[in-house]
C-alpha cells in the first residue's frame, strides 16, 4: 500500500476489504500468476464511461512500452484505450486532498473530490502513534486541528476542477468507540460543505449503515449522494433509491461471497448506479489479488450488465449518464 512517488503521504484505505492487494507474489513452482503483474486489457467498451472512484495515487508503476511516463499519464491512457475515458480523483486526508486537485487541474481527464476519510478524522483528533495511515506517527491534535483540517477541504472544494466532497462518512470497522465522535463531527461538516459548494457527497460506509442514513437525514443530504463501493443489502438499495442517492458498485460485486452485492444491484434503479474500480484496491474477478486501475472497469462493468440481465451498451450509456449527472463533467 506504499504511495506512488508523487504522494509521499495520503491515499486511500482498503480495511481489508481485499486482503491480498499489493502483497508481492513471484510465481512459484505450482504456476500461480506473480500478485504483482497487472492484469490484461479488457476488450474495449463501445460506449465511453467514466471511473467514478479512484485513488491514482496509490495505482504501481504500470507498464505501456515506448517512451517513459508518469504512473498517471500511463493510468490515463491504459483506461482511455478501454474506452474508461474519465476518472474521479478521491481524496482522503490533506495531502491527497491537494494533489487531487492539483491532477484534475493537470489532466482534462481527471475530476477531483476532497475529503478527510472517516479513519481520517480519529487520527488528527487522538493522534496515530502506530503511524497505520502511513503518514507516520502523529500526536493527538484535538478538535481545534480536526476544524483547521476540515477548513482546507471546505477551501478546495470551492475549486472547479474539485466536483465532489469525499471520501467521508462513517466506518466502524477500524475505528472504535473513542473515535465515533470525531467521525460523526467530521461527517457533519462535509454535508455542510458539499451543500454550501454545491458538489456531490461521495459516502464511505462501512459497518455503519444505519448511522450514515440517520446523520444524513438529520443534516439534510445534498442534492447529490453516491454510496462509494455500495456494501448495503438489497433492502439498503431501496432505501437508498428512495432517497434518491446513487449506488456506485466496484469490483467485490464480483466476488462469490458478495451475493447481498449483486441482490443490491438487481434492485437498484438503473439511473442510480455507478461504476469504479477503488483502484488499486478490489481488482475484479477474475484478477482478485492483483493490482487493480480504471482499465479494468469493463470487468466489472460487464459483470454487472450480467447480474442486470442488459446488454453492456445499455448499461454504460446509463452509467455514462449518470456520472455526468453526479460530477458534471
């Protein structure tokens, strides 16, 4: 999970929702494919979509031939040649935060969102003395650093290249019941962020689906909500269409013990649903343990028409339609 050169700090987190990501794996005698090796090119999509989440950030260094380039122009134009066309940069503490926007700034192909992620929140307040976020140990700040933090985002996500506040939420997986204040503190004020900026709320929610829904029935969601690697079940999707938020389904609704995922998506309305990768994180069946990038979103993407019974073409001129909607691009 070590950054990429170009992010000494930052990144996203998997939680162990895909325990093998990034663990090294030279093939051994039995023939098993080195962990290591990027998976092949998908055959290209006829309709051009859009990777609604990723952590370019994190992606190793990719390999196209030809001259060198940097780990995100190569990203770039591997997605491109798949017909993955855009890609949304999420950030997820300050740094990355920054360099999110600094890319879409750069890149016409990249939009950026900012975001303390909810683990985030809990290590500025009470300190990360195990240094687990990679950024080092760090000492307990309190709730005057957590409101400066929050500050910065509520400054970038004033920016055009920036079109979404996240990732933020709630995750009670990694953080305990001493850190459920500062991210419920920090969850608030992104709501009140992406409202006041008028951006998309991009949710992490992990293990903590009735309190997501509450806090945001409570604030009052904004106009536009996307459950980031939708985890609920199929009757969270209705309560989730109901509200009108978008589900954005990544590449676990490939794996066989995610039948609640693909129960989800059955049911979810067809102008609610995304598609990401969460790269490098949950590379898709059947790649899983392997370093996952936006080229791969046609796996997933047609593993998903199939669970919808509908054509891929159907399927990503839908989410096409709604990535534009969510992140005006």
């Amino acid at each position: 999970m070590a950054a990429t050169a170009a992010v000494p700090n930052g990144g996203p987190e998997d939680g162990g929702r895909n325990e093998n990501e990034g663990k090294a794996g030279k093939a051994n005698q039995a023939g098993k494919p080195d962990k290591q090796v990027p998976p092949p090119l998908p055959e290209p999509l006829n309709v051009p979509v859009a990777d609604s989440h990723t952590h370019l950030d994190m992606l190793p260094q990719l390999t196209l031939g030809g001259a060198p380039t940097s780990p995100v122009e190569e990203a770039l134009a591997k997605a491109a040649s798949v017909g993955v066309t855009t890609v949304i940069q999420v950030g997820c503490d300050l740094a990355g935060s920054r360099w999110a926007a600094e890319t879409a700034a750069a890149h016409d192909a990249v939009w950026a969102t900012v975001a303390l992620h909810p683990n985030e929140a809990p290590r500025i307040v009470l300190g990360d003395p195990d240094g687990w976020s990679r950024q080092g140990a760090r000492t307990p700040g309190g709730d005057a650093a957590l409101d400066a933090a929050l500050e910065e985002i509520d400054r970038l996500a004033a920016l055009p290249q920036v079109r979404g506040v996240g990732e933020t939420g709630l995750d009670y997986f990694r953080t305990g019941p001493e850190g459920k204040a500062a991210q419920e503190h920090s969850f608030r004020r992104h709501i009140d962020i992406a409202k006041r900026h008028g951006k998309a709320l991009v949710i992490h929610d992990r293990d903590a689906h009735e309190d997501v829904l509450r806090v945001l029935e409570e604030e009052g969601a904004p106009e536009r909500v996307v459950f980031h690697c939708y985890s609920g079940d199929a009757a969270m999707a209705k309560v989730c269409a109901d509200a009108g938020y978008y589900m954005s389904f990544a590449g676990n609704v490939t794996f066989k013990n995610a039948q609640h995922l693909r129960d989800a998506l059955v049911v979810a309305p067809l102008d609610l649903i995304l598609v990401e990768t969460d790269a490098p994180f949950l590379t898709p069946a059947p790649y899983r343990g392997r370093p996952n990038a936006p080229y791969l979103i046609p796996v997933t993407l047609r593993a998903m028409a199939g669970v919808k019974d509908m054509g891929e073409d159907a399927l990503a001129t839908a989410v096409a339609a709604n990535t534009a909607r969510v992140f005006g691009y």
